[in-house]
C-alpha cells in the first residue's frame, strides 16, 4: 500500500472482516475504504457495482472503528467519563476512527431543525419528534437516520447515548422526506433498576438526531 500510494496510484481499500480493525497504518494512504464484512462467494458483485458506480452504497457501521487498539474496549454507548472535559486518553483522541452509524454514500445529505411536539411531557403523554432530509447530491441514496436519546442526570450512571429507533429510506436526487420517532416515554425514557423494574426519573433528557440535540424535560 505504501509502495502504491508513492507512486500516486489512487488506493480503494476493501476491508473483509468479521470485527473493527486497527486502520492507523492504513487509513492515511487509502482514497476511500469499503467494508464489505463476510458476504461469502456472493459478495463479489454487489463489490463491483459499488467500486464502478453502478450500485450508490448507503450501509451504516453497527460497530465502533477504533484510531487504535489503545482506544479498545470502544463502544458508542458507553458511561459517562469521570473526566468528561479531559479526555478519556493521555496520548490519543477520545473519539474513534469511524463511530457507530458512520457511512459514506455518492450523494450527500442535509438535516433540517429536529422538531419535537412537546419540550415538556409527563409519564403517559407520548409525542412525535421529526426531522426532515433532503438529498442535496445529483444521484438517488438510501439514508438512515438514527434516534438516540441521553439521560444526562440519573440516580444511575446512563450510557452517553442510547439508540432508540432508526429507520431508512431511498430519497430521490434534490427530494426531501420526513423521518418521525414516536416518542412513548415509559418505553423510550425509562430504564430499568437494580431489581428489574423500569425505572422513568422525572429531569431533563434529551433527542439526539443528525448531530442535533433537543433537550425535554420529564414533569412530576
């Protein structure tokens, strides 16, 4: 790869793993990286569709890529730091290589303002929370939007994020589509204790989406 990239020869590296691997040798000298996981002998042609352009790729990563085997165990829904405004590291970033949910595509993607029916709600009052996408590139995508929520404040300690709903949907070239995440707080909100039981705190939480963050607040 080293040799390649000496000479200018563009590098698609093409991963086909069964895990997250170490990439920081790698990572630096390849124009564009495909995981293609384990597709077994039918792999090769959905592979070539996407490398010659035929096929627009819209998978999501569903684990963590780590910048390096120091940042292992890396997971995107892990505990709060105890030093959260230092770092998790002394000599590395805190973030990963290519986080949970990260995917490249031919076309590209714009969020709109995350819009939430109610900033305030009690136990039985569920809303709707939206957000609108529009495919702003020249060729058709698939896209998935991911709804995670956070518990900044808790009688527990609650992971940074918690995945609660996503959803995918091909929007044509310049169009747009609306994505919704129904919001049942005892099912979305709660989480469950020491005994088993679930468990809604009455506070602030708070509706991740796009890189947008909406903060609500749980009335007694």
């Amino acid at each position: 790869a080293e040799a390649l990239a000496a000479i200018g020869k563009p590098i698609v590296l093409v991963l086909s793993s069964g895990r997250p691997l170490d990439l920081s040798r790698l990572e630096s000298l390849a124009d564009a990286i495909v995981e293609i996981w384990q597709p077994g002998i039918a792999g090769g042609r959905p592979l070539a569709g996407i490398l010659s352009g035929r096929i627009n790729p819209s998978g999501k990563l569903a684990v963590t890529f780590p910048r390096s085997t120091g940042q292992i165990p890396i997971y995107y829904n892990r505990r709060q730091s105890s030093r959260p405004t230092l770092g998790l590291y002394q000599d590395i970033a805190s973030t990963p290589l290519y986080e949970f949910g990260y995917g490249l595509s031919y076309t590209t993607f714009e969020y709109g303002p995350v819009e939430v029916a109610a900033r305030e709600f009690s136990l039985d009052e569920k809303f709707t929370a939206r957000v609108t996408v529009r495919n702003t590139g020249a060729v058709d995508g698939v896209e998935t939007v991911h709804w995670f929520i956070r518990d900044p404040v808790c009688s527990v300690s609650r992971p940074v994020r918690e995945l609660k709903h996503f959803e995918r949907q091909l929007i044509p070239a310049g169009g747009s589509h609306t994505f919704m995440f129904e919001i049942d707080p005892a099912r979305d909100l709660a989480f469950v204790d020491r005994n088993g039981n679930p468990l809604l705190e009455a506070g602030e939480y708070k509706i991740i989406v796009g890189g947008q963050t909406v903060s609500l607040t749980l009335k007694n």
